[in-house]
C-alpha cells in the first residue's frame, strides 16, 4: 500500500504535534518543579531565619592581631544573610600572666625613658659604654626603648584567638583549629 503526500503530512503533522506535546509536557513539569524547588527553598530559609532569629553570636577576637576587622566583616555578612541574628564582639583577655609580663614592660618602658632623659645612670659599671650612648644619642635611645618594649608588650597580649560562640555554645575556635573561618564554614556552622 502506498501512501500519497496528504496522508504523509497528515503522519508528519500528528508526529510533530506528539513532539510538541511531550516537549510543553517536559517543560511544564522542569517549570512546575523550579517553581516548588523554591518555594520549599523560601519555606525552609523562612523556617532557619525564624530559628536563627532568637540565636545570639559572640565573637571573642584579639584585637592587637588585627581581628577585630575580621569580626566586622563576618558581622555585616551574617547580619545580610540572617537578619534576625544579634551579633556581639568583644575582645578577647589572653591569662593573666601574660597581661602582668605586658604592664611590666609597658612600666619599665617609663621608667627608662625617664632615667635617660633626667641623666640618671641606672647601668652597672661593666655596661657604662652603653650609658654614654644613651646620653650622646637620647633620641634614638629613647625610641629604641619604646618600640622594643611595646613591640614586647603587644607579644604578650596577642592570643591570636577569634573564637565564635552561638547561644553560649562554641562554634569556631582559631585557638583550636589554627586558621580563620570561611565564610561558606561560619554559615554552615550557624546553620547547624
């Protein structure tokens, strides 16, 4: 049996409309499942927000590493991404041995400045040639006694610690862990 043009494009027509069928079917569901993709997405993130809302973050920095701008930016980009969140900072005190070495030094750094700028010779006999240096050159003295001694005092006092607590339980500890944060890790950590 042969088959004239008429009935071929009566054939051809029915298989492009099939094709055009099953292509509007597949795209209706692909945008029917986008469509609820996001809304579980909007109704979760709505859910965690909620959560996160009541959630408070502390962050424990040092200050003299230069982490308290570490602290700000983590503090805007959370803040961005969970409104709700309330996010404090404070510094963090390495022990107390370490504060006393550092208001020793920052003591002694005085009292030495003091003594060479009123001439008064607190050097033992065998280091007299390091008292007449300080007294022919008193500027460059007193300036190499005070960078030394608050290059030693700011030693002391940096832990290098930024240590992040969410509702009194840790979350990130560089004490621990040796490194900061990533953004990607810190919301992971929120999240959980």
């Amino acid at each position: 049996m042969y088959t004239t043009g008429t009935d071929l494009a009566r054939y051809s027509g029915n298989v492009s409309r099939s094709y055009a069928c099953r292509n509007v079917t597949g795209i209706t569901v692909l945008f029917f499942s986008i469509i609820c993709l996001c809304c579980c997405t909007c109704v979760d993130r709505q859910g965690l927000n909620e959560k996160l809302s009541k959630s408070k973050l502390l962050f424990q920095y040092c200050y003299s590493c230069g982490y308290f701008e570490n602290f700000q930016e983590y503090g805007n980009f959370i803040q961005q991404t969970f409104p709700g969140i309330v996010i404090e900072g404070q510094e963090f005190n390495p022990s107390s041995w370490w504060v006393v070495l550092a208001n020793a030094f920052s003591g002694l750094k005085i009292v030495l400045i003091v003594c060479v700028l009123q001439n008064v010779n607190f050097f033992p006999n065998r280091l007299q040639y390091l008292w007449l240096f300080c007294q022919k050159y008193k500027f460059v003295a007193n300036g190499s006694i005070y960078f030394v001694c608050t290059y030693l005092e700011k030693t002391f006092l940096s832990s290098g610690a930024f240590e992040i607590f969410q509702n009194g339980t840790q979350i990130w500890s560089t004490l621990q862990i040796g490194r900061l944060p990533q953004l990607e890790e810190l919301l992971e950590a929120i999240k959980t």
